[in-house]
C-alpha cells in the first residue's frame, strides 16, 4: 500500500511511525481528524502478522474513532496508536514510557487512553511522561458498564423500530461474549425480562451469566446461528461476514464489538436479508463517553444523560437509513460526516 494513497483514501491528517529500540518500542500513532478537537483514541498492544496489518488497524481503528466521537457528540477528533508487541521490549515501564514521550510529542493533538493489550497500570507510565492520557486507574473507572448502558439503549432503539415498542421482555437476546461489557449488557437485558442465550471460548464467564442470570449457555460455535430476536455482539470485530451472515436467525443486531462488518457492503447484505442492524460505533459510544469524566470534567449525571441518548441517536439513524434507502451503516457515517462538515 502506498502510505501517501492509504491517508488520501481514508482522509486521514498524519501518521508517525516511531521507534525506540532500546525500549523494545515500535508504533504507529495515527491521527485521522482533528476537525472536532483533539484526536483521541486508546493504545493497542498487539502481535501482528505483518507491518501493513498493524498499519491497516491503525488507520480503519483511527478513523473509527473520528465516526465515533462526532456521532456521540463529543468535541474530540479521533486516533490510534498500534504498539507492535515483537517481544522485544524489556519491561512495560520502558515500553509505555517511551510511548508517553511520543505522544507528548504531538503537544496534546493526540491523546490517548487504554485498549485491547494495555491497562490502567500502563496508562500510569505513559503518564509519567505526558499529561494527554486518559484511562488511568483513578479517573473516571472501568467504561463497561457505561458502554453495556448504551448498547442496551440501542437495542431498545432497534426493537422500537423493528417490533414497535422498547419492550424487551419476553424478547430473546443471544449474547457473544460475556466479558466486562457483556457480563454488564446481561445484568441490564435480564432487568429489563428479557432471555438470554450466551457464549464465550472461556466457557466460565458464560457460565456465570447462565448461573446468576438464568441464561441459557450454547458453544462458541453455535452463537452466531441461534434463533433469538437480538444478536449483540460483545467479542470480536469483523464477524458478519459473507460466511456468517446466511447463518443469522435474528431480526435485530446490536453489540459492543468494533467493526463487526467485515466490509462496508455486509451493511447492505444484513438489510437485503431484513436483518436490523444497529451500527456498532453508535451504540458502544458509552464507553467514550464515560472519558468525559476525565477529560472534560463532566459529572455522573452528565455522563449518564449523554448515554442514554445513544438511544436518540439510533433511532436518528435508522430514521436517515429509511428515508435514504441505504442501510443503517452507511447512514451512520453520512450523519458523522455531516457533523464533520458542519465545522
Ligand atoms: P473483554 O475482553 O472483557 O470480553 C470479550 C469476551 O469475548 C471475552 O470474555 C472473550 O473470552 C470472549 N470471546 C472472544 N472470542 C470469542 C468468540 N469467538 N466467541 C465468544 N466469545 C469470545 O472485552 P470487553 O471490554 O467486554 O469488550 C467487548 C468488545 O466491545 C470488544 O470488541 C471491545 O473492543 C468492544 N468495546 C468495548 C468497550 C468497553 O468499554 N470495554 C467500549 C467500546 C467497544
């Protein structure tokens, strides 16, 4: 890929690509949109196959964020920063302080917070270096439970529109992944009476929502083909698919994973099939905008009201996707892009 044609197509500011071997560092940082304000978007530590692997989740995961945060509202752009993780690291002190020093670097354009591979503990180091970190152990706390509250709204949103009424009780919810926002998305759809069925590779957590919930627990396998009004998708990324989506026996998906379509055009398949889907970026804004403890020094409440009015914006959504004739998906990044413009 040409890096030059990579940041035309996706229409992202800057990319730096940095280095600190003696720290065994090795990262992309990219900056999609500033538009809004400052780019945020958390670190991920992964092992990838390839360089343009990692440059590809940098670039789709930064601009995801930009979509994210002008949808929820929020007066940040958005980033990305990708630590390859090649082993050659010798502690996380030295990894994550040497990430806070290039991230200083951008004078507070960027700012980050944790993700999938880091945690609290090395937000702490990166801290040490910058102030332009969120996600700390002792800011605003776990965004689970604030991103399993909005999931929960967008669901209500969807049921609205496909059934009628927010009523979820006596509805069939089947549930991939019982992590920390699917465990909390469980307790919420089990207040509300409605009926779970579960699943996770780590067969414990789905137990335990079958054990305190009275959910029914099914093989990892299995979740993506069981018949139930609502699919909410709380795992992986990129699971609708050409394969998975003739499989689907649902009317409804709505889940906490990032990008759950694989590409653009498995928007348009879910609609032909009469398949509702609630784009995952507008309805996992909790998590996001639990961040505004910290960042903008918004207060519980404040919080509170922004996340249940991811409901509000779902059904924003769908409002646009019918009266355009285009799937949900594609309205969500019309409407995004639309707020981009505005400014
Ligand atoms: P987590 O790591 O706590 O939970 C994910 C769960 O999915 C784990 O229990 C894992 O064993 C399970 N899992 C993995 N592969 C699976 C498979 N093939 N089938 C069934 N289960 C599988 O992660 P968390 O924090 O609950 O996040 C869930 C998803 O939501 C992730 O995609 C994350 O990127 C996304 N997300 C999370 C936010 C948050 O506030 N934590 C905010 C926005 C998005």
């Amino acid at each position: 890929m040409s890096i030059f044609d990579a940041l035309h197509s996706l229409g992202h500011e800057q990319i730096a690509f940095c280095r600190d071997d003696a720290a065994g560092y090795h990262a992309i940082i990219a900056i999609h949109s500033t538009r809004l304000g400052p780019a945020i978007g958390g670190t991920r530590l992964w092992r990838y196959d390839s360089e343009d692997a990692a440059l590809v989740d940098a670039l789709r995961l930064s601009r995801g964020m930009t979509y994210k945060n002008a949808l929820a509202g929020l007066p940040f752009g958005g980033g990305k920063a990708i630590l390859v993780d090649d082993g050659t690291s010798p502690s996380r002190e030295a990894l994550f302080r040497a990430h806070g020093r290039f991230v200083e670097r951008f004078g507070g354009a960027y700012v980050t917070a944790e993700d999938v591979g880091t945690s609290p503990a090395d937000m702490a180091f990166v801290r040490m270096e910058t102030s332009h970190v969120g996600g700390l152990a002792d800011g605003g706390g776990d965004p689970s439970p604030w991103t399993a509250r909005g999931v929960f709204r967008g669901i209500q949103a969807a049921a609205r529109v496909r059934w009628g009424a927010d009523e979820l009780a006596g509805r069939t919810v089947a549930l991939q992944g019982c992590g920390n926002v699917g465990y909390h998305l469980a307790k919420e759809l089990a207040r509300a009476g409605a009926a779970l069925v579960v699943a996770d590779v780590d067969r414990e957590r789905a137990e335990r929502v079958g054990r305190e919930l009275g959910a029914r627990v099914v093989a990892a396998e299995e979740i993506l083909a069981t018949q139930a009004d609502v699919l909410a998708p709380c795992a992986l990324g990129a699971i609708l698919d050409d394969v998975s989506i003739p499989l689907l026996r649902v009317e409804v998906i709505a889940g906490a994973a990032n990008n759950q379509l694989l590409e653009g055009r498995h928007g348009e398949m879910l609609a032909a099939r009469g398949v509702l889907y609630a784009p995952d970026y507008v309805v996992n804004a909790g998590g996001v905008l639990s961040g505004g403890f910290d960042l903008l020094g918004w207060t519980t409440d404040e919080v509170a009201r922004r996340v249940e009015a991811i409901y509000d914006t779902t059904l924003e959504v769908f409002d646009v996707a019918h009266a355009k004739g285009i799937s949900p998906a594609a309205a969500a990044d019309r409407l995004a892009e639309h707020r981009l413009a505005e400014r």
